[in-house]
C-alpha cells in the first residue's frame, strides 16, 4: 500500500506494508533495506533533530555541531540520493553550517585582533627601549663631558701649580 506523508513542507512516498511476511519474502526491498540500513537511521537522525530544532523555535543552541555536523554532511554528499531529506532536514543542516562558519569566522577575527594586540604591544616595548637606549645614552654623553671637564680641571690647576713652582 502507498501513500503521500508529509515531512516538513515536503510530501515523501511511503511504502506501508500490510504483513511483515511480505518484508521477508520480498528479497530486493529484503537487500535495499539491509544495505541502506545505517543511512535510513542517519536520516532518521537528522530528522528528529530537526524536528526538535523547529519545536525550539529554531534556537541556535539546538543545531549540529561537530561530529554530528559531519556525518550530516557526510550523508548529504554520499547518502541523500538514496534516503532523501525533507525540508526542514536541509534547512536544518545548511542553518547548522552557516552558524559553524560564523563561529569560525569571529574565532579567526579574535585570533587576528590578538595578533594585532601582540604586534602593537611588541611596537611599544621596543619604543620604550629606543626611548631608555636615549636616556641612558644622554646620561653617558653628559658624564663624559663631566669627567672631560673635571679632568681638564685638574690638568689646568697642574699647569699652573708647575708654572708657579718654576716662577719661584
């Protein structure tokens, strides 16, 4: 028996089977359902999730994020051909991306501000050694003038003490 259900905003064929008998001897829907078994679950996954983002009122705090972010874009790129995702499943997952790249975006912003903060800090340290190199080179330069003079002083005063011992 066949019939339409909704999934979100999206109508999905569904299959309802009378007997499980008929799931048992029908070998091909047998095969279909044992080797797509782990991505009807991941579909499954997705959409229960989904659903609980939607009833959240689509809450940021209720989208995927790491290991379950990837394995939905690992369905999306290897599985949604064979089980299909409704909707609000693909809503759900690109909203989930868009958040994970905002949240990279402002990690990589901090992280470029910080390099900034470290440059300008490293810039004003290094002023303020050019700026104490200066002090303490001006320090030196009147010292030597000091002992230039205190030197020439003592000099001058032995000049003229011999000049006084010869005069006499």
């Amino acid at each position: 028996m066949t019939s339409e259900q909704r999934r979100g905003e999206d109508k999905v064929a569904v299959v309802d089977v009378a007997h499980e008998a008929l799931i048992r001897h029908w070998s091909r829907l047998q095969n279909l359902l044992d080797n797509n078994r782990e991505a009807i679950r991941t579909e499954r996954r997705i959409q229960t999730a989904a659903e609980e983002w939607e009833d959240k009122d689509k809450s940021v705090d209720y989208l995927l994020t790491g290991l379950r972010l990837a394995e939905a874009e690992k369905f999306l790129q290897q599985q949604v051909d064979i089980v299909p995702l409704s909707g609000l499943s693909c809503e759900f997952i690109e909203a989930s991306q868009q958040e994970r790249d905002r949240i990279t975006r402002e990690l990589e912003q901090l992280e470029k501000d910080e390099l900034e903060r470290e440059r300008l800090a490293q810039q004003q340290e290094l002023q303020r050694e050019k700026k104490a190199r200066r002090g303490w080179q001006w320090l030196a330069g009147v010292l030597g003038m000091i002992a230039t003079a205190t030197i020439g002083s003592f000099v001058y005063r032995e000049v003229l003490r011999q000049t006084a011992i010869r005069r006499k």
